[in-house]
C-alpha cells in the first residue's frame, strides 16, 4: 500500500471508530499532536522495560500521523519523498551526535 492510501485508509477507519467527534476546532490539530507524541513516549516506555511491544506502539504513532496528514490534505508521500532528498545531501550527523 502506498503512502497516501495508507493516509486515506487510517483516516477512514480513525472517523468510523469515533475519534474525530467534537474534535473540530481550535484544539484538534495539538490534541492529534499530543497523542502522537503519547505513542513514542509508549514507545519509549516498552523500550525501557524490555518489551517487544514497541513495534506496536511505532505502528500506533504512524497511524495517528498518517491520520493526521489526511486530514489536513498533507500529501505525505511527497513530503516524505522531499525531506529524504534533503537529508541526502546534509552533511554526516549534520553538527549533531545522534
């Protein structure tokens, strides 16, 4: 499955499950931002006690972004296939140690 598919699929499934309802206001796109960075800091937990859950909760952080990307219009393919260009010709580590 394609990117943007993937985007329209998770966003189908995340509107028919109810997690849209009474969202659409000022608070949604930093409500939607606060539950991605709850699902790396998920992530994170499973990592630090050893887990082999933290696939799942990667795969949790990815659907709530390709959610979020659908709706608002985001073609998150490009961007995807954009900012790798750009990180191609950064040079190593960019002045960063990770």
């Amino acid at each position: 499955m394609k990117i943007n598919e993937l985007c329209k699929k998770a966003h189908e499934i995340s509107v028919s499950n109810g997690f849209w309802d009474g969202l659409i206001d000022t608070y949604t796109i930093p409500t939607k931002l606060a539950l991605i960075h709850s699902e790396i800091s998920e992530a994170l937990e499973e990592d630090r006690i050893g887990s082999r859950k933290i696939g799942e909760e990667l795969g949790d952080a990815v659907i709530r972004i390709v959610d979020l990307a659908e709706f608002l219009g985001i073609d998150l393919e490009k961007e995807i296939e954009r900012k790798m260009k750009i990180n191609e010709k950064r040079p190593f580590k960019h002045n960063k140690r990770y």
